[in-house]
C-alpha cells in the first residue's frame, strides 16, 4: 500500500499553522481530510518534501505574525 503525504494549512481566529497528514492510496481523503479550519492541501510523495513545505509555511507565518502558536514547533 503506497502512502503518500498531504502539507495543510490550517486557520484559527486570522492566525495560521501548518504540519502533515499521512494518507495511503486507500485512505478516503474527504473523509482523513476532514479537519477544522483546514484551508489548503497539498500533496507530496515523500515525507522529507512535505516537511520542507510545512516548515516553510510556519516560518512565512511567524515572520508575518500569522501563526498561532507563541513559540514554534518544528
């Protein structure tokens, strides 16, 4: 069963975060997709890029002071 990795951007009260969502060819994505606040969705074959582009996401969030989060966390 192949997986593949989905980067997600959530959004909570104008402030933004993102991390990852493993899925597999199986997988109904409406359904493991289904998350609260959710407002974008890309996906990557390889766990490494998908990091790539969640860590990226944050950084661009905290250096505009969008993320919601007081201290980072990757």
């Amino acid at each position: 069963m192949k997986s593949f990795y989905v980067a997600v951007q959530i959004e909570e009260n104008g402030k933004y975060y993102a991390y990852a969502v493993k899925v597999s060819e199986n997988d109904n994505l409406l359904s493991k997709l289904e998350i609260k606040g959710i407002i974008v969705a890309s996906i990557f074959e390889t766990k490494k890029r998908t990091d790539e582009i969640v860590k990226f996401w944050n950084a661009v969030f905290i250096s505009n002071g969008t993320y919601l989060f007081d201290s980072p966390t990757f």
